[in-house]
C-alpha cells in the first residue's frame, strides 16, 4: 500500500464523516446605490457541500470593544480537500446539521487555513462571534 493510496482512502473516511452541509462565501467591497443611496454587502460565492463542525477548546473568550461585548468561541471546520480554495475572514454558515440541528445558521469566520501535502481534510480554525 502506498503512500498516495493510503492518502486517498483516508480522504474518503475524512468525508464520510462530514454529514453535515454549509456554504462558504467571501466579503468584497460594499456596493452603493447611487440612486437610494442604500449599501449593499457583496459577497464572493466559495464553496457549498459537506462539512464538520469541531469545537476545539470549551472555553470562550468575551472581549469589548467599543462598549460592546463579544463571545468568541474557537472551533474548527472541517471541509473536504478539493473544498475552496478558502481565505482567511471566509465566512462559513452551517446550512444543514444532521445531528445538532442547533448548528444550523450558524456563522463562522475562518482565521487560520490548514495546508499540508497528504491531508485527508482541510482542517480549518474559525472563530464563531456572537453578540
């Protein structure tokens, strides 16, 4: 058994673990309507497909800024290798969550990319910000 082949069976049991779904997509510059004046956020379509949703560590962290109170919690996603290619500040939304339907809407923002020659997932660290 060779190394590639060993690489390609542990991709599959990486992805049959990846039950549930999400959509990845990447802020852009914001548009404005000359004619209302209204700001649009646009947005770069990324990835949709399977996905895992990870918690890394139980513990969150709950900074301030600007009088303002944030719970971070750091977790991880795990997407299949040809998912992408991601970006740092990529934004991940869970469409669909078999077994913790809770999941589901959830919005996460990719802080650091997971690259290595036999991977068998893209193992990326994101942080879930709620206010």
């Amino acid at each position: 058994m060779g190394a590639i082949d060993a690489t390609l069976r542990g991709r599959a049991a990486a992805e049959s673990l990846m039950i549930d779904a999400c959509k990845v997509q990447r802020p852009g510059e914001p548009t404005t309507d000359p004619d209302t004046g209204e700001v649009t956020p646009s947005e770069t379509f990324v990835y949709s497909g399977p996905c895992k949703v990870q918690q890394t560590i139980s513990q969150a962290s709950s900074p301030t800024a600007g009088e303002h109170a944030f719970t971070v919690q750091d977790s991880r996603v795990d997407f299949p290798v040809s998912a992408g290619p991601l970006n740092v500040d990529d934004v991940v939304t869970i469409t669909v969550s078999v077994l913790d339907p809770q999941l589901v809407g959830s919005e996460y923002r990719v802080v650091e990319l997971f690259h290595k020659s036999m991977a068998t997932a893209q193992r990326t660290r994101v942080q879930q910000v709620t206010e």
